[in-house]
C-alpha cells in the first residue's frame, strides 16, 4: 500500500471518529431537549392544574399567562385573558396595592405579599391573598407568578366575629348597668329594711324590760329572758348580714400589702380577747402579697377570732400562722389547737349561716366565714378548713400571685 493510501485511509477513520463524537453529542443533546421539554410541559401542566387561581405577570401587571382556576374566576378564556392588565379585575384601591407589590417584586427580586380585592365573573368581590414571586430563568419578557388564595369566608367570618363580639361588649355593658342599679336597689331596700327591723328590736327590747322591772323581786320569768336572748340574737343575726353585704360591696384596689403589718393590726384588734388567759402566738415570717388591705385585715382578724373562740376550753391556747407558696399563689393558714371539726362538714362552714358547732356553746351567727370565702373570692383567691375532731384546726386562704379582681 502507497502511502497515499495511508493517508486517505487514516483521514477517513478520523473523519468517522468526529462523526460518531457528533451523533453522540446529538444525542445527548436531543436527550436533554427532551427532558427539557418534559419538564417545560410538566411545570406547565402543574401550572394550568393548580388548586389556586395563578397568572404570570409583566412587570406593568399584563398577564402573560393564566391557569384554569384563573379563567373561572374571571370568566374567561386564556385567549381573552392574554395582554390584559390584572388590575382591570380589582377593585381601585386594590389597584394601587397592586402596583405596588409589583414594583417591589421586581425592584428588589423578592417574594412579597399582601391582600387584595378582586371581582368575580358575576360581579361579586371576592377579598384574596396575594403571594407573588419573580420567575427564574432567561425570559424575554421579566415576569412574575402571582397566586390568589380566596380569603372571602374567613374575612365574613371574621367581620361576623367581631360584630357578635361588639354585640356581646354592648349586651355586657347594659348587664352591668341593670346588675349597679340593681345592687344600688337592693342596698336602699337592706339599708332601709335593717334600720326598722333594729327599731323594733329595740321598742320590744324596751317593753321587755319594763315588764322585768315590774315583777316583783324574786320572781322568775324564764319566757321573759329566753324571748330577750331571742331579740338579742336577732339584733347579731342583722348586724351579721349587714357586714356580709358590706364585705360584698367592698371597693377593692389590688396593691403590695405586707401582711406582717396587716397582722400587727389585727393582733391590736384582738387584746380583748386575749386577756386572762394563756395564749402562745407564734408566725412565720409573712410575704408581701399583691391585694386590698382592708380584705385582709377582714379575713385574718375574722380567722384569728374563730382560733381563740374555738380554744376556750383549752388551759394553755397555741395558735399559729403559717405560710406556704406554690406558682401561682402565697397559702395563708391560721393553726390552733382547739376543738377542731369533721372533715365531712368542712363546707358547710363557709355557708351561709353554716355552723359546725352548737350555738349555745359557742356563740355566732354562721356569717363570718362566709364573708371570708366572698373577700376571697373577689380578688381570685379561695378559702378553705382543714381539722381533726378535738386535735384543733387551720383555716386558708390563698392569694394569688396574679389576682383579678371579680364583682
């Protein structure tokens, strides 16, 4: 063989080779074509079939594109809705909105979002969330995807939750003016009703003693002086009322009362009853306790006299005041060693009139832990008894950390 035909030969298996690096070039190329493609007419069709209504935007609002959900909310064909300016479709001052979203899009190629009102094919306004987001990729048009979320029911219903609840405010509102002039009734009609009971009480009292006086000395008369114990329980039974309705009507004002001065008060208070007999008074140290000063003097002086009541038979009396603390309250307790109660009956000493010992041996109306649990209550707090039958008692109350103050 020549060396001509070398050459040629030589040539011809090179100019094969490029060729076969060409077609296979092709081919991948073809393939990623495809695949393009594919991806173009997937991105397309998740486009067109999306759940929310989408356009593709220019810059000056006209829609390049609009998927399904889009023509049948404007009633219209894509065809139609081609070149057409979004803002054509809202209202005016969404209008605005719009513009202004749309030059922050593209001024700073960022998501933005906000809402918007648009017009239905039927004329209807729809209010709609607006999310809108810069296409990526080489377009000959700058474009954005704008998506509509209908926010209609949850704006009505928003709008119809906030008219019930001015309803509900204004409904309040004249509740608690008929509750005041109620409670500014009834206190006239108390008022009024107590200071003619406590007259009569005293002209039968009068009358009583005048016919005590007109027996002759020496005479007995158990009738007369059981009906004179009988007057002068109905006069506490009153007077015991009247400062139940006080204590309910007690203008409260929530500030930081240190219940160790509060206890010096009450322990003043209580010097009378404290003389001749042997009483060991021991408290841990108080807090500083977020309440009404004159609430709390009510109820630990009304505490500290049931202790030394419930005592008197005891030679030597130990009454104590304990503290406890947990999250959300500072527990309050008054301890004595007295007769103490059954834990079955441990409600029915704040009722009303609610007694757990006789009246003949101890004497009382029944009121006076009622108008504790009511002073507790009114700040948020709660009171409650703890004993053992003849191993003494400790009554609570609980200040909250936190108290609102209730009617």
């Amino acid at each position: 063989m020549s060396l001509r035909d070398n050459v040629s030969t030589t040539n011809t298996a090179s100019q094969q080779d490029v060729t076969a690096s060409l077609q296979e070039r092709i081919l991948i190329l073809e393939g990623q074509l495809r695949a393009s493609e594919n991806l173009r007419v997937e991105a397309q069709d998740l486009f067109q079939h999306a759940p929310n209504v989408a356009f593709i935007l220019t810059a000056e609002g006209c829609i390049l594109d609009s998927n399904l959900q889009a023509c049948t909310l404007l009633g219209s064909s894509q065809e139609n809705l081609m070149g057409r300016r979004l803002s054509g479709f809202l209202s005016p001052t969404a209008q605005t909105a719009l513009v202004r979203l749309l030059k922050q899009v593209f001024n700073s190629s960022t998501y933005q979002t906000g809402e918007l009102q648009f017009l239905g094919a039927e004329g209807q306004v729809l209010d709609v969330a607006v999310e809108i987001v810069p296409c990526k990729g080489e377009r000959a048009i700058p474009s954005c995807h704008l998506t509509l979320t209908n926010i209609t029911p949850f704006k009505e219903a928003h709008r119809t939750l906030l008219d019930s609840t001015a309803s509900l405010d204004r409904q309040a509102q004249e509740h608690a003016i008929q509750l005041r002039v109620m409670n500014e009734e009834f206190n006239e009609v108390f008022t009024a009703t107590s200071r003619e009971l406590q007259d009569h009480l005293a002209r039968v009292h009068n009358v009583l003693g005048r016919h005590r006086n007109e027996l002759m000395e020496g005479q007995l008369c158990p009738h007369l002086d059981a009906a004179k114990q009988v007057l002068f329980k109905s006069g506490e039974v009153l007077s015991s009322v009247g400062q139940y309705v006080q204590a309910r009507q007690l203008r409260m004002r929530l500030r930081s009362v240190d219940l160790n001065r509060v206890l010096g008060e009450v322990h003043k208070d209580l010097q009378s009853q404290l003389r001749d007999r042997d009483v060991h008074f021991t408290s841990m140290t108080l807090p500083v306790v977020q309440g009404d000063s004159q609430a709390l003097q009510m109820i630990l002086r009304e505490y500290l006299s049931n202790a030394l009541k419930f005592t008197r038979n005891r030679e030597q009396v130990r009454v104590r005041i304990r503290v406890e603390e947990t999250e959300t309250a500072h527990l309050i307790g008054v301890e004595d060693n007295g007769v103490g109660f059954n834990m079955r009956s441990k409600d029915k000493a704040f009722e009303l009139f609610g007694r757990l010992h006789p009246g003949e041996t101890y004497e009382g109306t029944g009121l006076g832990l009622a108008v504790v649990k009511r002073l507790c209550e009114r700040f948020g707090g709660r009171a409650w008894g703890e004993g053992r039958v003849g191993q003494g008692a400790t009554f609570w109350f609980a200040c909250p950390k936190e108290p609102r103050l209730l009617a």
